[in-house]
C-alpha cells in the first residue's frame, strides 16, 4: 500500500467518501433527468393508452400522469440542475439542498405507486442518506445560513395593534387583486355572462 494511502487520516477519508457521494449523486440524478427529457421514463406506449383505466395499475398510471407536460420537463431540469451543482465545491451544498425535496418526492411517488420495488426504494433511502451525511459535512456553513435566516427577523417598522388585528382583512384584500388578471381575462371572453354574474352577485347581497 502506498505511504500517502497509510498515512491518510480519518477526516481526510472522511471527506473523500463525500466526494464520491457527491459525484454518485450527480451521475444518478443527472441520468435520471435526462431519461425524464429524452421520453425513457415517464409515459405509455399506445398499446398502453388504449387499455382501459383499471387495468393499467397506478403504477402505469402514474407514469402517464407523470408524463404531462410541463410537469415531466420541470422535473427533468431540474434533477440535471441539483446534480451539475452537485459537482462544483462553491455549489456542493446548494446543490445538497435542492436535491434533498426532489429525492424525497421520488421516495414518496414509490412507495405509493411503486409497491413491487422494494430494492429501488432502498436505494433511494440510502441516496437521501448520503445527502444528509453532505449536508452534515457541511454543517458549519448550514448554522450560519440558519442563523442568518432566523435571527431578527421581524417586520422593517412598527405598526400599531390594530394594523395586526386588521390582517386578516389586508390578507382577504390580497387574494382578490391576486384574482383581478383572472377576472379581466374573463371578462374580456365572455362580457355578458361576467355582467350576469356580478350583478346577481351585487343583489344576492343587497337582498
């Protein structure tokens, strides 16, 4: 055995083993969205489409829902996203963060679709392992980016008791501008039944 090999210490082993879990993860999760782009997973074949809904099981059927676009576009992106940042030290972590909701949404989709493979979700216990033991490795960076995103953090001024009992109400006010797009796109569609509707609306309440 080599004497740089002997004379290696446990931290030094230690961080090694991360980068190859790093790059384990960036391979598999790179694959796994390029399959997801090129149409190797998700979808059915027309022999499949032409089945009748009971008989393809949910877990052909989820593949088929899985397939709709931009769903299967967004997933793809973005497991090949989290893997390339994966690969560069300055992004390791970030790339450990975006990951972990994507792996632990595959984990979830197979355990409930996917009942006839247990290897592969045991597999995908062990990825969900290794990206904790990076975010562990990197803990110190983690308590920082915590506290910073913790501590005092509170409103820029101070308001009065009755603005934080009016919220609710400033909430509900909200949500309808959030809603006026929706309402003109409606109206500009279809402006006699939008008449209709907000002028029984306006005698449902005055009556």
């Amino acid at each position: 055995m080599p004497t740089a090999v002997r004379n290696l210490t446990r931290a030094q082993v230690w961080d090694y083993m991360i980068l190859a879990a790093r790059v384990l993860l960036a391979g598999t999760f790179i694959s796994y969205g390029y399959a997801k782009l090129t149409g190797a997973q998700f979808g059915l074949v027309p022999a499949q489409l032409a089945q009748p809904v009971q008989q393809l099981g949910l877990f052909k059927l989820s593949w088929y829902l899985f397939g709709q676009e931009p769903f299967k576009s967004f997933v793809g992106y973005s497991q090949i996203v989290a893997g390339l940042l994966l690969l560069w030290h300055r992004t390791a972590l970030v790339g450990a963060l975006v990951l972990l909701p994507i792996a632990a949404n595959v984990l979830v989709v197979d355990l409930t679709y996917l009942k006839i493979l247990p290897a592969l979700q045991w597999r995908l216990v062990f990825y969900l392992g290794l990206i904790f033991l990076i975010c562990w490795h990197y803990r110190s960076r983690m308590h920082a980016a915590w506290r910073a995103l913790t501590q005092g953090l509170a409103p820029r001024f101070p308001h009065p008791w009755w603005a934080y009992a009016l919220l609710p109400v400033a909430a509900v006010g909200l949500d309808v501008v959030g809603a006026l797009p929706h309402v003109a796109y409606v109206t500009a569609l279809h402006p006699a039944v939008t008449w209709r509707s907000t002028a029984a609306m306006v005698h449902a309440l005055l009556h």
